[in-house]
C-alpha cells in the first residue's frame, strides 16, 4: 500500500535524506518524549500567539506535522516513521496540524490524523477557527499513501475520487537555496502569477490581453485593500495604465480599453471601465528553480507543480525574463515555454 520514493529532483535531496539532516534549532522540541519524535526545528517562523496555544502544545506531544502560515516547523521524522511503521505491519499513528491565520488575521486549525493498524490505514480530520481544541469527526479507508520526493505525503481515501496531500518536509532541508528562491518568487513571480505566467504564454507585453485583471493583479500586490474599495466597480482607465506602465513597458488606454470581452463595459464618458469580478479558477502552484542575470535582463527558470503533490506538470516548464531597471523596479519582458 505505502511507497516511499528515494528519487532526488533538480537539486533537491530526498524528503528521507533531508530529515537525517536537518539541525535542531533551539529546545522547543524538550516536551516530546523520547518516543514521540516530534521536534521543531525552525522555531523563527512561528510566534508566541502559536507557542503558547494548547493545539500547539498538543501537537508537540504526539507524533506531528506542525504547519503554521504554510511553512513546515517540523523535522519529517514522524513521518519517515509512520511510513516504516505502515511498510512492516506495525500500528501507529501521525498528526498533521495546519495553523493558520485568516484574512482578519484570526486563527484557524485544520487537522488530519491518519491511524495504521496491520497496515490498513484509516483518515479522519477536525477544523475549528481557533487554536484551543478540536474534534475529529468521519473516518475514510486510505487506499494508498506515499511520501515522496518533494516533500509530500500523498494519500487517497476511499470516499474521494482525487488524490490528497500535504508537503511535510520545509522546503529549507529540500533545496540549498530555498530562501533565495522565494525572494525571487515573491518578487518577480506573485504579482502577475495568477494572470500572466505558467502557460500562458506570451513573447512581448503586446501578446498579453487579460489588462484587467493583470490590473487587479498588481493593485492587490501593492495595496492592502482591493480596487472595489478604491473605485468601486468604475475603474478608471488612467489610473490602470498608470499601474501596469510600471510592470509592463509600452502599455496604452487602448490596449486596456480594446479587450473584447470587456468592450461593452467601458464607459467613454468617464473613461472608466465597468467591472464586477468574478474570475474563478483554482490554485496555480508555481516554483522558482534557477535564476541568471545578464547586463539589465534577469532570466528565472521556474515549474508548475500538482497542488497535493508537488509533482511537476508535464510540459510545466517555463522561463520568465524581466528588465531591471537602475532604481530597483523592473519590467516584464516575456514568459516562454523552456525546452
């Protein structure tokens, strides 16, 4: 039923390699007894609202994945434990919390709690919007589990007809340069990744033709509040093309105004632009594995992967050049399929 992949991809290291070695950073983990491995060991990405909850507390005391704002504390020991448990007709059990804080910045806790008795593993998961307690309820057959190359432990139930996971290994004990690799993701990559990257692909900004919601993109980028709350559902053309001239060169009012599916929405009048939203669309899971600059243009490599199980797409492949400009700003310059 269970597999456990030893494979390394790019210059990652296996999950299994990577939790041999991961250093214990502090002493958050001297609550877990010698027969619970769980053990924090990037304490510098939680805070003293997590620390001191007693989900956190409970969690330490069991054989755990503590996740908090998407980013794994835990070595992936229980896990790798779990999983030899699991291959040798053992019972055990693993936890995996996933911490979070909402929107309005107010906790959340989703919980699965997978139990192997003589190797047939059961599912069960509790959510509550706090830290404080939670109740399991449901119980589903797992017909298979895997923990795999990325990071991931990827199940399916019998109640489902898709694949579920969770990446369980911090992407610092997967790639050397993981930090690095998220700066240049959080700045070059998420203020247009949702519109403009992965497969829609585009040899110029002339080719691009979502303006709208590239507009959106970027307003929510730079803003803590939406264009709705600035503008309403009129938004001016002027202060768009203000907005995207500074991602984009060459970008005019009617590249912007001449989208045919938003055509009868603009207004000349007011030179405004009727828009109510309503894009839609699932996550776009996006990650950066090279980067090379060269004179002014900085060329990232980059891969779209499988949401539950870090897989990269087939043909999920691309690479993203950008002008950097003398002031700090840049400019997108194309993004391309890499062969």
């Amino acid at each position: 039923m269970s597999s456990i992949s030893p494979e390394s991809a790019g210059d990652s290291r296996s999950a299994l390699e990577a939790s041999e070695s991961i250093p214990n950073d502090g002493d958050s983990s001297s609550q877990a007894s010698a027969r619970n491995p769980t053990k924090i060991v990037y304490p510098q990405l939680a805070d003293e609202r997590l620390t001191s909850s007693a989900l956190y507390q409970r969690a330490l005391g069991q054989p755990s994945v503590i996740i908090y704002q998407d980013e794994v504390l835990t070595d992936p020991q229980p896990v790798r434990d779990f999983m030899e448990s699991v291959d040798e007709g053992m019972d055990c059990g693993l936890y995996i919390y996933t911490f979070r804080l909402d929107h309005n910045g107010e906790p959340d806790c989703y919980l699965a709690h997978f139990i192997s008795t003589e190797s047939a593993i059961t599912y069960s998961g509790a959510y509550e919007n706090n830290w404080d307690a939670l109740t399991e309820s449901g119980c589903s057959k797992v017909t298979s589990i895997s923990f795999n190359e990325y990071g991931f432990l990827v199940y399916e139930v019998e109640s489902s007809s898709e694949a579920s996971g969770t990446q369980v290994v911090n992407n610092r004990a997967l790639y050397n340069n993981a930090e690095e690799r998220q700066k240049m993701y959080d700045t070059y990559l998420v203020p247009i990744y949702y519109t403009a990257l992965g497969n829609r692909v585009w040899a110029s900004p002339e080719e691009l033709a979502s303006w709208i919601w590239l507009f959106e993109d970027l307003y929510n980028y730079e803003n803590d509040d939406t264009p709705w709350d600035r503008f309403g559902s009129n938004w001016p053309v002027d202060a768009m093309v203000k907005t995207l001239s500074r991602y984009f060169e060459g970008v005019t009012a009617d590249m912007v105004i001449s989208e045919p599916k938003y055509a009868d929405a603009y207004d000349p009048e007011t030179n405004t632009i009727f828009y109510e939203g309503g894009r839609g669309g699932g996550p776009l899971c996006l990650r950066v594995t090279s980067w090379m600059q060269e004179g002014d243009r900085l060329v990232i490599d980059y891969e779209g992967y499988e949401y539950y199980s870090g897989v990269p797409w087939e043909d999920g492949f691309y690479t993203l050049t950008v002008k950097t400009m003398e002031d700090g700003s840049f400019r997108y310059l194309s993004n391309l399929p890499r062969n």
